[in-house]
C-alpha cells in the first residue's frame, strides 16, 4: 500500500515555518542593551534636592548678612550746617572768654579747633557715609567755622574793651569786616594757622573712623 503524501516545509505555498534558534532548546535570547548613562552629574534622584551648578551661590549658613545702613545725604547736610553755625559762635565765645585785657592777648587755642571740627563732621560720619563730596564740605565747612569763629570774638573783644559797649559786636563784623580781617592777620601767629587746620583733619577723621567700624561691622555680618 502507497503511503499518503505529506508536504514537505519548503514546498507548496504560505509563509515558511519560524526558525529554531540556534543552540538547542532552552537558549535565553539575547537581551537589548541598556543606554549607559554618559559623562557629567548623575541622574537626580526621587526626593533629592536639586543639583547646585559650580560657582552657583550657596545658600548661607545662619543668619543672614545684615544690610548697610541707608544714606541720608539731606539730613547729613542739614546737620552740617546747623553744626557750622553752632560750633563758630562757641568758638567766638571761647576766643572772647580766652582774651586777657592786661596783656592784650588772647591765649592760645589748642585743642578746641579739633573739637569744632569732630562736631561738624559727625552729620557725615553718621548720615553720608562713604560720600567723599559730603566729607570734603564738612571739612570746608569746619575751617569756615573757626576762622569766622575767631572773627566774631575779635568783634566782641573789641565790643566790649575798646568800644565799652558802644558798638555792638554784630556791627563791627558785618560792617568792618576788611579792617577786622587786616587786624586779625596782623595779630595771628604761626601756631595759630596751625590749630585753625586741625579742625578740616578732625572733620574727615571722625568720618573715616566710623566708616572703618561700619566696614567691620559688614564683614563680621
């Protein structure tokens, strides 16, 4: 008897039958390969907080740095002048108190310019800090103070002792002011140009003091 015909896999027609991996039964078929994470930072991870970039400011540690104090240019220059006015008629004062009628002099000025000039100049110190303008107006403004300071006196010694009251101190300021000039000039000696510039000194140097503290202050913030 004829045996029935049976198709072999590559004849008649239909797709061809899949074929068996190579290696026998049980072959694990290769795995597709991972991307492996490139050069650079790691990937963030859940929760984390996230990555600062390098030079990237850092949040400080404590308290946070206290800011500068604000500028008050207007009050510093209010309080400049007020100070100019008041520290030249102490100054007249003081000159007329110092002067000696039995020798006709007046004793010597020390450290009362200075004095002058640290009063005006604490307006700036304080209120326009790291101004130069206002720091060079405050010194001007001080070595104004004690030459017009000195004047005055001049004007109220000569009031008092050679007028006897006759002609207030007032008007022989303001309407003899050349020949209280020349006089003063003609009596003022060495030493005495030399207290009158101590007060602009003062002036600047008070400022330079606090503003040197200020700074510190900062940088210990």
């Amino acid at each position: 008897m004829s045996q029935p015909w049976q198709p072999q896999p590559n004849e008649g027609f239909g797709p061809p039958p899949p074929q068996q991996p190579q290696g026998g039964r049980g072959q694990v078929p290769p795995t597709v390969p991972q991307p492996q994470p490139g050069y650079g930072y790691p990937p963030p991870v859940p929760g984390a907080p996230p990555h600062q970039p390098y030079g990237a400011a850092q949040p400080p540690y404590g308290e946070p740095p206290k800011p500068p104090r604000p500028n008050k240019v207007w009050l510093a220059l209010g309080l400049t002048v007020v100070a100019t006015v008041v520290a030249a008629f102490l100054y007249a004062v003081l000159f007329h108190a110092l002067y000696d009628a039995a020798t006709y002099e007046v004793r010597q000025l020390s450290f009362h310019a200075p004095v002058a000039g640290v009063l005006i100049g604490l307006g700036p110190a304080f209120f326009a800090r790291r101004n130069w303008g206002v720091y060079i107006l405050a010194a001007v403004l001080s070595l104004a103070a004690v030459c017009f300071g000195e004047l005055y006196g001049m004007a109220m010694i000569l009031s008092e002792h050679f007028t006897l009251g006759g002609v207030p101190a007032h008007e022989i300021f303001l309407e003899g002011f050349e020949d209280l000039l020349e006089l003063w000039r003609e009596t003022a000696e060495p030493a005495t140009y030399v207290s009158l510039l101590l007060a602009p000194v003062a002036a600047v140097s008070i400022c330079l003091v606090v503003l040197k503290r200020e700074r510190k202050r900062e940088a210990g913030a």
